[in-house]
C-alpha cells in the first residue's frame, strides 16, 4: 500500500445488529424486523474506513482463536491492512457487541470485549516501530487503558500525530494521557460523561470543550452527529457544520469520522479540511445500514471529498 501511513491500536468485535421499531425498555421482549451481522469494534471500524480510502493501515489488536477472529483477520486481509502485530489468544473470545437499531437510526449496543483486553504492554512494544512509522495513530477506549497509554507515549517520542477517541464513554480518564493527545475527540455523551456538563446548544459543547483543552490536549474535536464537529483549541473555536441527511444506522458513525479524520490528516490535509471531508464521510455512512458495510469505498465518494 502506497496511501498516508496510520496505525490504529484499538479494539474488534463481531456486531450482531437487531433492527427493531424501537429501542426495548427494561424487561420487555420486542420483535426485531432484521439482523446483520458484520465486523465491528471501534479500532477495527477506524481502521477499515482510513484503508477504504485508500490509506495504508497497520492493526494493533488482539482476537479470540475461534470463527469470529480467523474472519476478522480475513476481512483486515482483504481490505490490505498490515497484520504483523494482530495476535490471537485461547484464553477469551473474540469481542461481541449485541446491537439494537430503532427506525431513526438511533442505537443502543452492548460490548463483550473479551479478547481485546488481553492485549499486553510487550505486544504495544513490539508494535513500537510501526507506530514510529505511522503518520498518525488512532486510539479508543475498547482496550486497557494503560495499553492506550502506552501506545501514546511512542508516539509522542516518535513524533507521530495522535487522536485519541474517549469511546465507549468513561467518568474519568488518568491526567497523564490529555497531553499525549494531539486531538481529543469525544462525542456529546462522552463529553458529557468525561466533564459533568450539559452538551445540548453549541455554546454548552465549546464551554464543556474548553474544560477537555484545560486538561492538556493541543485540541478537543467534539463530534456533534447531524451539527457537524467543533474544533477548539487554545486558538480560538471553529463549528464545521454538515449537511442534514436522513439517518437509517448511526452504529459506526463516529469511527467513520474518526478513520476519515486520521486518513487525510496522515494525508497532509490541515485539521478544517481534514475534519470538514470527515464530516460528509461519517453522512455518508449513517445512510446505510451496518456497521463497516455502511462505510464509503473511496470509488463511490462523490467529487470533492477526496480531491
Ligand atoms: O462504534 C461502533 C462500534 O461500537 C461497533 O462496531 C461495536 O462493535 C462497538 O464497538
């Protein structure tokens, strides 16, 4: 692969999507209209959407030694991703995520992380020269925190670009991993959770960013879903709106923006075109339903988001 060089370390799963009328309430059994199952989990997700772009993407994750991790490996084959450091283990099974989709697109998921959190502190060092290499790398909150941690501080000795995405939504995060950050990129419930505010106009989202810049990222992109992303930093606050679409999957979204993001940011682009093209790629993927099938091939990106 010849394309913009990133290294995602994060997490994979087998998605098991139920498309109901409306997501359950406690205890109740509902009938579900359709079920898909596709590859997941937000590494693996990010990493896919930055090779369909054509970026040449080396994974850094651990699988379960069962059907769900020989396929995940095959479906990272296929898309042309590096996966020297993909390891295997007898001792859980592959991640899972239980997903339920409403009729606006909305979703609620469950994940089993399993073998993604016995990725170990020797296999992040081994991957050390791959990550040196990168020109950016991804991290999320699917695998062990001080797995993520590590991670970033080789990037920070290299002088590699860094995004880290707070997902799935936690309280608290350490002090020492904001200032590994080059972007800290939360979405509203995440931001929320992580700063105890309430994310609902613009005006609350930049106030609860600033809060994030405090703690010692260069910058907070908050991902706001249909109102586009904000990209504050210590520099002042810019809204990158999106055009309105109609949602059918809104499962992956978020990984969608975040694997454009680490594409054409690995790419050269600067971070408001880089963010403005990731925003009408993340559009693009809630029109459709599942999770990595819903994400673009560069071949059927319209003019102007890739050129
Ligand atoms: O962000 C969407 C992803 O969250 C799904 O693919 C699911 O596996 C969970 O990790």
């Amino acid at each position: 692969m010849a394309g913009p060089k990133i290294c995602v370390v994060g997490a994979c799963n087998i998605d098991l999507i139920s498309y109901v009328p409306r997501l359950p309430v406690l205890g109740e059994t509902l009938h579900g209209d359709k079920f898909h199952m596709g590859f997941g989990g937000k590494g693996a997700n990010q990493a896919v959407m930055a090779a369909k772009l054509g970026g040449d993407v080396a994974m850094v994750t651990k699988l379960g030694k069962d059907t769900f991790g020989e396929n995940t490996l095959e479906n990272f084959k296929r898309f042309g991703l590096n996966t020297t450091h993909v390891h295997f283990t007898n001792k859980a099974f592959s991640g899972v995520a239980p997903i339920a989709v409403d009729r606006d697109g909305n979703n609620s998921i469950i994940i089993v992380t399993g073998a993604n959190d016995l990725l170990t502190e020797d296999e992040i060092q081994a991957a050390g020269q791959t990550i040196a290499e990168a020109g950016v790398l991804v991290c999320q909150l699917e695998i062990p925190l001080e797995i993520n941690i590590s991670a970033l501080k080789i990037a920070r000795e290299k002088s590699v670009f860094t995004i880290f995405n707070p997902a799935p939504a936690r309280k608290e995060l350490p002090p020492e991993l904001f200032p590994l950050c080059d972007i800290f990129c939360p979405n509203e419930s995440e931001t929320e959770l992580l700063t105890g505010m309430t994310v609902q106009t613009i005006e609350e989202a930049e106030s609860a960013a600033k809060a994030l810049l405090q703690k010692g990222p260069k910058t907070v992109l908050l991902t706001l879903g249909e109102r586009g992303s904000l990209l504050v930093t210590k520099d002042g606050t810019k809204h990158i709106p999106v055009e309105p679409v109609k949602a059918v999957d809104t499962t992956g979204a978020g990984d969608s923006f975040v694997g454009s993001l680490a594409y054409f940011l690995a790419g050269g682009r600067d971070i408001e075109d880089a963010v403005a093209r990731a925003n009408r790629i993340a559009s693009i993927s809630v029109q459709a339903s599942g999770t990595q099938t819903s994400f673009p091939d560069a071949r059927d990106l319209p003019p102007g988001i890739l050129d």
